[in-house]
C-alpha cells in the first residue's frame, strides 16, 4: 500500500495515514487503501482491537485532499459523500471490532471525522480540531455535521461549523469530543493501554454492544428493542458460555487463544 501503514503486535493492529508531505491528508486511493486494510482486519480473529493515527507529530489527518475534488459537479459532489460514507466513515462506525483514534496532530475535516467514527479517541495535548469546510465554500460531507452533534451538542457543533475555527485538545476533552488528552509520546502507549483492556473481553459481546449504541443514533431502528436483540443473542454463545462459567469459577475469563 502507498499511503497506510499497517502493524501488528499480538491481538492489536495499528493502521498509520503515512502522507506526511501532505499531512496526512485523505485522497481517493488512501480511503481506498483505508478500507482493505479495515475490512481484513474485522475478518481476522487474531485482530482483537485497531488503533488509527498519523504518522509524524504534526497531523493525524489534516482534512481531505482538496485539489482531487476542487472541479467536481453537483452530482460527482454527492457521489464522493456517499462513497466516502460507504467505505470509510460509516464503515468504521460500524466495524464489529474495537477502533481507537489516536490524534496526533491536526483533525481537521475529513481527518475529525474519520476520529468521530471511531469508538474511542484519544488526543495529544498538541492536537487541534476542526471542521472548517465552510471557508471553502462546502460542509463537511463525511458524517461531520451528524456526528459532532450527536458528541457535543448542536450548540457547540454549529459553533465549530459555522466559525470553521479549531479547539485544542484540552477544549475537545472539555467537550466529550475526545476521551483523554496526554503529550505526544504518551499517545500510543495510552492507546495500546485502552486496547489491552478491551483485549480482556468477549469479541463477541463487544460488538453487539457497538451494534446496540449505534442503533440510538439510527431513526430507522428502535435503540431498546435493538439492546434486547443484542443481549438475547450473547445467550448460549461459547463466549457467554466461557464469560459466566469463569465468573462463577472466580477466576479469569479466556476468550482468545
């Protein structure tokens, strides 16, 4: 691949944005090359949770890559959004494994919300965030505008939209629009903290549970009736199987090998 990076280290994969020469900015092939490295990823059992940053310490995503669309149409203008939407943004949301942002830098545009589609983020204290589209004469088209809302309010989300200005992280954290904020070289270490944590549960369970928190910002579902699905479902799984016997045995649960 041209543009990622891909590590993994026991059950945690690690996917670096590498154009740093363009700060990390996303074009066509590096959503593309997003995507792939995603979908194998949730295919594989050995990949238990998937940190996302940039590499460099100036930017996690600087936003998209504006020359690659600067002379599209109305019609090439919602055919980007929507398969953007279709193989990153939504895609990520919806990924059955556990997804951490981990920002390094500038989350502007389509990098901030790349972060929002994500599970958890984490932030380092040099992080600056934003959606400044409108100074281009746009908004933002990958989720930005449904998913800032839905984290920080619609007060603080048209503020941020309309004044296409930035907040730091420490403002982000303020917001609920990061989890943690700590300096640059504590970044990944505190990601790969978040993952060995989510390591100790059942795969299973936890992607029911994304199921079932995404079904609240679904109008088209029922949240509760979701919730009772999911949770009906765990019922009779190895995985429950293994998770209650443990707990009654008073000792660990094993849910990987």
């Amino acid at each position: 691949m041209n543009n990622i990076l891909v590590d993994q280290e026991g059950h945690v994969l690690t996917i670096t944005i590498n154009r740093p020469s363009q700060l990390n900015a996303l074009n066509s092939e590096t959503i593309d090359e997003l995507h792939r490295a995603l979908k194998t990823a949730d295919n594989d059992i050995s990949v238990g949770a998937i940190i996302l940053t940039g590499s460099g310490e100036k930017a996690f995503v600087a936003g998209a890559d504006i020359k690659e669309f600067a002379h599209f149409s109305v019609e090439e203008g919602k055919k980007l959004s929507a398969d953007g939407h279709e193989k990153l943004f939504t895609f990520v949301e919806r990924l059955g494994t556990p997804v951490i942002a981990a920002i390094n830098g500038f989350a502007l545009g389509g990098g901030l919300e790349l972060a929002m589609s994500s599970h958890i983020r984490v932030a380092s204290d040099n992080a600056k965030l934003g959606l400044p589209e409108v100074s281009l004469g746009v908004i933002p088209g990958y989720g930005g505008t449904q998913r800032l809302s839905q984290l920080v309010g619609r007060g603080k989300a048209l503020e941020m939209v309309l004044t296409a200005g930035m907040i730091s992280a420490d403002e982000a954290k303020e917001w609920g629009l990061v989890n943690h904020v700590v300096p640059q070289s504590e970044l990944l270490d505190l990601a790969n903290k978040i993952a060995s944590k989510i390591l100790k549960n059942s795969p299973m369970a936890m992607s029911a549970a994304i199921r079932a928190v995404n079904a609240n910002y679904d109008h088209s579902v029922d949240g509760m009736k979701k919730e009772i699905e999911e949770f009906g479902s765990c019922f009779g799984t190895p995985e429950f199987v293994e998770g209650t016997k443990a707990f009654l045995e008073k000792r660990k649960a094993e849910f990987r090998k």
